[in-house]
C-alpha cells in the first residue's frame, strides 16, 4: 500500500498528513474508509488535551456521537511505530481490538501510549503530520467549557479537565492527487 498523503481540512487551517499503509494497513485503510465516507466532515475535536487532540465523528450540534463500523485489531504490536509528537493514532477502549473512528494527534512524546508502554498493547500509530504542526497547535490550544455531566457524547474530556468549545471543527479528510 505504501504512504499515502493526505489532509485534514479544520476551520483553524489545513493538516497535511502522511499515511504508513505498509506498517499499520488495517488502521489507514480504517481510517481512509471513513474519510471517503465524509464520516468526519461536519465534526468536532471533541477531546483537547496537553498531550493529544483527538476527533471521532462528534456532531457539534447534537453532541452525540455517529455510529462506526466494526472495530478493527490493534495494529501497534506489530507496526511497533511510537506515539511521538504530531503522530496520528487510533483511540481505543481498554480491549486492544476496539479501536474504530477515534483517532488522535499527539500534541507531544506519548511513549507511555507505545506498543511496549505503560497501556501496552498500546495505540497503533498510523500516521504522521507533514505540514500544519501550527494548526494542530492552535486546535490544542482551544478555549474549553467546564465539563458538562457526564454523557457519551461528552465523556472526551481529560481527566476531569474542560471538555472542548464545541467550535473546532473538521471541515473533510481528502487523499492528495
């Protein structure tokens, strides 16, 4: 499968992403299905933390969040690619094969998130950022409300920090040309 550019239009600006289908093909070919669904276009960064942001297919005007597929296996013991600053990531449960349309940007080192971490077997990297570390920037750095009682649609915040504005928002994932 190869590498495969992409980009990640938000209303904060464009992020240009490369996809490591040779080592995680399950993940990038998870991920590319949904982003030629338009699963993610309309939706929100709905977890904005100090070390990740991370979207899934939260309808900013509903909070509720859109049904997925199947969840697919966890791919980090195998690809063995390491949760580094601006690496995209597959969110999961606590079962290692749950991941479905969560991912994430780390916005710093999460070596603890690693195939051979603290939460081994990890969260499969599947991705890198080429262009827009600002924008990813800018987006972890979103003004956020106090968390609102707990839901699913809001259960994205961290560790009892504030939930997300609701206002960063995914505009379409599209394979480069």
């Amino acid at each position: 499968m190869g590498e495969i550019n992409a980009t990640i239009d938000t209303n904060k600006g464009a992020i240009k992403i490369v996809l490591y289908g040779d080592r995680s093909p399950i993940t990038v070919c998870n991920f590319l299905r949904y982003a030629e669904e338009t699963f993610y276009d309309g939706t929100v960064w709905h977890r904005i933390c100090a070390h990740v942001i991370q979207a899934g297919g939260v309808d900013p005007y509903t909070q509720e969040q859109k049904p997925g597929h199947e969840p697919i296996k966890n791919e980090a013991p195998t690809s063995q690619l390491r949760n580094y600053k601006y690496t995209l990531g597959m969110a999961r449960n606590n079962a290692p094969d749950s991941a479905t349309t969560h991912f994430f940007i780390n916005v710093k080192d999460n070596n603890y998130l690693d195939f051979d971490g603290q939460y081994a077997p990890g969260y499969a990297v599947f991705g890198n950022v080429t262009a827009g570390q600002s924008v990813v920037d800018e987006i972890a750095r979103t003004q956020t409300i106090p968390d609102p009682p707990a839901t699913p649609a809001t259960s994205g915040s961290c560790n009892g920090r504030p939930a997300p504005n609701m206002e960063t928002t995914i505009r379409g994932i599209k394979v480069d040309a």
